[in-house]
C-alpha cells in the first residue's frame, strides 16, 4: 500500500483498504514500541504542527511519534503562527513546505487545513478541525481491533452532539468499514443531511448503516461500543452551557444507558472528559449548574468496560503510522 505524499484531511478521501492497512500499521508500531525495536528510518527529514487549538493528547503523540521516527519537530502554538493573521494560509503552506517534510495542523474550519494542503508541496495532517478529526477515528479502530479481534458488523453507538467533528467522523468511519453506526440526540444536534447522504453510500457499499433516533434506549441496544465526547468547547459563553446540559442530559452515558448494550460493550471517549469535578472548568460548572458530572458518569469513565486510555494512548501509535506512511519511512 503506498500512500507517500498524501494528504490526511478526512477519512473520506481513503479506501477501507487503506484505512485498514493505516490501523494494522499502527498496531506493528505499539508493538515494536513495548518491544523497544528502533524505527527511527525518517532520520533527517523534519515536520512542523501548528496548532491553532491547544492539545494534550493530539500535541503529545504528534511530538512523540515524530521523535520515534527520527523526525525534528517544531511546534507552532496560537501565540507563535502567523497563520491567516499576518500572513495567509497559502503563503503559510509556501513557506513551510519549503522547510519541512510535513505539515500537520489543528484548528478551526476545514477549508483551512484544505487550504493548506493545495499550497503545499509536502503532505498536511488534520489533527482536528470544526468538521473531521480523522486521527481519532484510527485509534479509536485500533481500539476496537484490541478489544474484539475484529471491527467489521459491529455496533457503534455515539450520544450527545453529532454535529461536529467526532460525530461527523465516527458516522464516516463506521460507514466506510462495515460497522453499524447509532447516533442519538435531540433532532437539532444530529449530523448534516448531506453528510448522512454521503455516508449513507459507504454504507450501500460495506454493509454498514446509520440509524439517527431521539432514543438513546435504542441506540444503544445490543451496541459493541457506546461513545460520547464532552457537550460543550472550552471558551464557549455560559448560555451554550446551560442550553447543552438541559438538551443533552438524557443522553448521558451512565450505567443505566450500558446496560441496554451488549454484555461485553466498551465505553470510548476521545478526551477529555466532564465526568467528576476535579479539574478547574469542572469544579466552576458543577458549582454554576448543579452537576458533579457531564456527557459520562465517573462510574462508567471507571469502570472496567472504560477503555479509554488504552485508546489515548491509540493516537500515538496511529499518528506514527500517518507519518510513517505519508512521508514514505
């Protein structure tokens, strides 16, 4: 499989077959890595992330897959680049590719990483935008892959807002490999009309599906997996918060709603999450609003379904495999 000089914007511009070679290259890598087997084979070329989001987990795996693969690595936060401020996206991409072996950026809308990718000559990585976050999706199937030996025919089931980037990329992930993808919400959080058409043609094609209910009872019925992601950004004005905890709070993740699941059934959680209130936004909101927990309960986050820094530690591996195949180590 020889994907050298691709871009990764979204899992939409990938075949199933590439897809899964990016998971199964990922897992050669963890295990290579817990072997200490060297595969620094990219000694001498360097990448540059810009970052226009602060990250924990998206920042770290890049770096730390970069040092692994022998990569320099220069990270641009939102202080440092002159992204779209004083210089423009196109000369941004002329200029950096001009320096560096890949580009990787974390940010706002699409059409910025988009952008970025037709001016460069070097390929450019999203580690997330408003709309796709295709470098969760591969942990998140490596994950499962662990977990069940296999993913194709299962269930997944996301609640909470499906209208952003987890959502949107899940719905296409599922889609795409053959897994049954429920999403449930309120009608006004679901994903876009023309993204489910879209998705509703992978589906035709891998023998998956999509099933978009105000139940969550149903969506989770007999699910493999059931996944959430925090309701509200970091930033966002107190009325999104009380609006987003008052919609959203019959579809949190809790014991009850595990249940309805299949026996074995993981919980996934691209990080971070609102499930106790001991971090600072935490201990702010609970006191605003009266709740000691968000999206998930601290019960289910550990509980041992709960595989979520297995699939944290996922990103790391999968990213490394991103590189790896782009940059043609």
């Amino acid at each position: 499989m020889n994907l050298r000089g691709r871009d990764f914007l979204t899992l939409k511009d990938f075949t199933p077959e590439e897809i899964a070679y990016l998971v199964d290259l990922a897992a050669d890598y963890k295990r290579k890595k817990k072997a200490n087997i060297p595969v620094d084979s990219l000694r001498g070329k360097n990448i540059a992330l810009i970052f226009e989001k602060t990250s924990t987990r998206t920042r770290c795996s890049f770096e730390v897959a970069a040092r692994d693969l022998g990569l320099g690595c220069t990270y641009l936060d939102p202080s440092v680049s002159q992204i779209g401020k004083k210089e423009s996206i196109a000369d941004t991409a002329r200029v950096l590719c001009s320096m560096y072996d890949g580009i990787e950026y974390r940010g706002y809308g699409q059409e910025i990483v988009e952008e970025l990718a037709k001016y460069s000559s070097v390929p450019v990585w999203n580690g997330l935008t408003n709309e796709y976050h295709p470098t969760q999706m591969l942990a998140d199937m490596l994950t499962m892959k662990e977990v069940f030996g296999d993913i194709k025919g299962r269930k997944l089931c996301y609640v909470g807002d499906a209208r952003y980037n987890t959502g949107n990329s899940l719905m296409i992930m599922c889609t795409k490999m053959g897994l049954h993808f429920a999403a449930a919400a309120p009608k006004e959080y679901f994903p876009d009309p023309e993204l489910v058409k879209t998705c509703e043609e992978y589906a035709k094609a891998s023998g998956g599906s999509i099933l978009l209910t105000e139940d969550a009872k149903e969506a989770a019925k007999d699910a493999d997996v059931i996944y959430t992601d925090v309701w509200v950004s970091m930033g966002e004005p107190d009325e999104i918060w009380e609006k987003r905890i008052k919609d959203l709070m019959p579809y949190q993740v809790n014991s009850t709603l595990m249940s309805y699941a299949k026996p074995d059934a993981i919980f996934l959680h691209c990080l971070p999450a609102f499930h106790d209130l001991k971090t600072q936004t935490g201990k702010e909101k609970g006191e605003q609003f009266g709740i000691t927990e968000m999206e998930v309960t601290d019960e289910v986050f550990e509980s041992p379904q709960s595989k979520v820094f297995q699939e944290a530690e996922n990103r790391m591996h999968t990213i490394k495999a991103v590189i790896a195949a782009t940059l043609g180590a």
